[in-house]
C-alpha cells in the first residue's frame, strides 16, 4: 500500500484508513491472529497502541478467572468514563432541562439493556472471548459490559479527550437515538409499582433460587403481585434480575 492520503483522526495518522501502526502490527503477529486483530481494528477505528488493554477488555471471566486478565476491572473503569462522557454530552444538548430529565436520559443511554444491543450492533459480540459452549451467555448482556471495559481500555490507553472522541463517534452518534430515547420508558419496576398503587395491589419482588452457574451468582427473581408469581426474571444480579422480571409482569399485565 502506498503511503498517501494522510489524514489525522483521534491523534493518529491514518493511511486510506489504517495507521502506520497498524501495518506495523500487523505484519508482527501471528497469522493465526491477523484476522483477530484486524476485526478488532475494524470496531474500534483505530490500532490500539497498548494491545494487551483490548485483550483483557474482551475477555470475559468464563475464560480468564483472574481480576488481571479478564474485564471486570475495566468494565468498572469504563463504566464510570462513559457515564461521565454522557452526562457531558447531556449537559451540553440539554442547555435549559433540569436534573431529573438529565439523570433519566443518561439511565436510558448507559443501562444495560441499551448498552449491550449497541455492543452486538458493533460487532463486539464476535470478538469477545467468552465460553462460547455456555448459551446462557450468548443471550445474556455481558456484551454490554465488554463494551464498558473497552471503554476503560481506551481511556487507559489513548486518554480522556480521544476516548471522548470515540464514545460520540463510534457508540453515541450511529447507535444511540436520544430524540427517540426521551420517550422511551426503561424502568420497568417504577412502571409496575405505580400500576399496584394505583389498582391497591401488593407488589413484591423474591428471590426464588440463587445458585452458582459458570463461576458466578445466578438469581432468579419473581414479580410477586399479591402474593401470586406474575412473571420471572434471570440474571447475574438481583437488580437485573427484578428488572426482568418486572418488564415480563408489564407485558403480561397489559400495563
């Protein structure tokens, strides 16, 4: 490839869309991991200067058991960077709307739900590194959270303003519609409770089995609307789980 056409991008210089250090790179792996590396170049835009970041960003605790090799660290990094990313980006579209509308859209663009189908629309979900024998997981909403540690990695990596960069550019911009997430109702619970409210129903949420499934704490909790199992709900996490739960018992109930 002819070195032409230079642009500058997120700090790097980029040749027809690849960096010099990307060719580098390449050209010094395995071949066995040169297509790997290029999907991984292809979602992200760019060639990750520190690789060992993006290794551990996408390998999740199914196949690497240790806090230093798998993402669980950098998801809480990341989790923590682009929630403050989208409340700058909330801040600065919503000039004059008050707290509460700013605290719910930024809920509606970072929760779980949200965050995990813009991950599989991004192609993370064929590069992670998961038991790909656990199909428990291949539905569940770790793809989200991988989306979270890359964030973390790329923070780690490259610094707050380029990961500011591509958070707008590769995650807000073509996955997140905010005119059409402001009508969107996302918590389920809230939703369910002020239905019992308003008809004087009991609402409660229990914990029907917990159990330990791949290594981690597997809940199953119940939307319990007096005293009667309306609807379910399965996760990694009680909070999750109700969540679930919550918006089965909202489709059931016609709410």
């Amino acid at each position: 490839m002819a070195l032409l056409n230079f642009t500058e991008s997120a700090g790097e210089t980029f040749i027809k869309g690849y960096s010099l250090q990307y060719w580098l790179r390449y050209f010094r792996i395995n071949k066995e991991d040169r297509a790997y590396y290029k999907q991984l170049c292809n979602v992200l835009g760019f060639a990750p200067g520190k690789l060992n970041l993006y290794t551990t960003a996408l390998s999740h605790r199914s196949v690497k058991e240790h806090a230093d090799e798998n993402n669980e660290r950098l998801e809480y990094l990341g989790d923590a960077v682009l929630s403050g990313i989208v409340a700058d980006y909330l801040f600065k579209r919503y000039p004059y709307r008050g707290e509460g509308f700013l605290t719910e859209m930024r809920s509606k663009m970072v929760n779980r739900q949200t965050l995990n189908e813009v991950a599989v629309k991004m192609g993370l979900k064929k590069i992670t590194l998961y038991n790909r024998s656990d199909n428990s997981l291949k539905i569940s909403q770790i793809f989200g959270n991988t989306l979270e540690a890359l964030v973390g990695a790329i923070y780690l990596d490259k610094g707050y303003d380029a990961t500011k960069h591509w958070v707008y550019k590769r995650v807000v911009a073509p996955h997140m519609f905010v005119d059409d997430l402001e009508n969107l109702e996302i918590n389920h619970k809230n939703k369910l409770y002020g239905w019992a409210n308003k008809n004087g129903k009991v609402l409660e949420f229990e914990t029907i089995e917990e159990k330990i499934e791949n290594g981690r704490r597997l809940f199953r909790i119940g939307a319990m609307v007096d005293g009667q199992l309306v609807a379910e709900g399965k996760a990694y996490n009680k909070k999750d789980a109700s969540q679930i739960a919550a918006q089965i018992a909202v489709d059931k109930l016609g709410i």
